[in-house]
C-alpha cells in the first residue's frame, strides 16, 4: 500500500557524496572507461562504498511524509548495496530504511541500451508513476533532470539539491 505521495531523491551528489570518490577512483584507474565507475555493477558499487552519506539531506528526507523511492543514474544494485550498509546508521539510518525502492535509468550496466538521456530516462519513469500518486516531488542536483520531470509532468515538485 503506497500513500498518494512520492518523494523521489536522485543519490549520486544528492543523498551521496560521490563526485570525489569516482574522481579518485578514475585517477587511480585510468585505463577503466569513466562511464563504468557510474554503471558497471561491480564498479559501481566500489565507487558506492567509497561514498559517504549527505546527513542533512537524509534528515530532511526522515522528515518528509509519504513514500519515497531513489531515481538515480547509478547502477541499482550499486544503491542497493550503499543503502544496506547504511540501515543500521546511528544518524541516518531510520531514513535510509524509509526508502521503498531503488529505480535505476542504468539497465544493469548497459547505459546505452536506451540511448537517450539520463533526465529524459528520468522524465520518462516520473511520467509512468504520476498515474499512481496525486503528489510526486523530485529532489536532484542535476537542473537538466528537474526541468524534463516537469516538462514530462507538470505537476511534478522539483527541488534543487
């Protein structure tokens, strides 16, 4: 059972701060492909790990009512991962338990499979969900991927992370 609202947080700079971990992870790999640090699944999740947690922003989403799901760019299975480690968190943790879901534009580390872009990926996914709830809000640090979901769907909230 879902409420009729849905907090949609994007994780890679948004909930995570992972700009500097792929970055020194890229540096000290330069032979590895930028894009897999951010797709591949075993990467990915390397990168995750690296990552630590935006506490305000994990605050702020322990205090948001309704459902809230992650929208991310960033292999699934690579949040799912970041997101188990951080259950039992003595700060974050009853927020990062909140999470219902993790919803990945990635396709499992094929990121081309569908070879459009990360915010029209998300616009498409935002567009699919309004159907089922009367409130969704997205919270991103990527201005592209805020203003597809509401040229997709103008009712949708976009917050600037």
């Amino acid at each position: 059972m879902h409420t009729n609202r849905l907090t949609l947080w994007d994780f890679d700079d948004t909930l995570a701060n992972s700009a500097d971990a792929v970055t020194e992870l890229a540096e000290q790999n330069p032979a590895v492909p930028a894009w897999m640090w951010w797709h591949n699944p075993a990467l990915s999740t390397l990168a995750a790990e690296r990552t630590t947690p935006i506490v305000e922003r994990w605050l702020e989403l322990a205090a948001t009512p309704g459902d809230h799901a992650i929208l991310t760019g960033r292999n699934g299975e690579a949040v799912e991962a970041w997101l188990r480690a951080h259950a039992d968190h003595p700060v974050i943790g009853a927020a990062v338990r909140k999470i219902r879901g993790v919803i990945s534009t990635s396709h499992n580390g094929d990121h081309k499979v569908v070879s459009i872009s990360t915010a029209a990926k998300k616009a498409i996914i935002i567009a699919r969900l309004a159907p089922r709830y009367a409130d969704i809000t997205l919270v991103d640090d990527t201005v592209e991927n805020l203003e597809a979901a509401v040229e997709a769907v103008p009712t949708v909230r976009a917050i600037a992370a």
